[in-house]
C-alpha cells in the first residue's frame, strides 16, 4: 500500500467533510436569520 496515495485520500476527504460541515453551518444560520425577519410581523 502506498502511503502517499493514503495521504491524498485523506486529504481529499477532510476537505469534503469540513465543506459539508460549512455548508450545514450556513444553511442554519440562514434559516435563524429568515426565521428572525419573519417573526416581527
């Protein structure tokens, strides 16, 4: 087995997981601000 490809492997993957973690943190933030906005009326 090669390390170094393990390592790429690796590396691709915390990318992926930590933009997927990024993604839910925006969406959650959106949803509380439209959820703010909406509760004035």
């Amino acid at each position: 087995m090669n390390m170094e490809n393990v390592f790429a492997a690796l590396s691709i993957m915390w990318k992926g997981m930590g933009g997927i973690f990024v993604t839910i943190l925006i969406i959650m933030i959106s949803v509380w601000i439209m959820g703010k906005i909406g509760s004035k009326k």
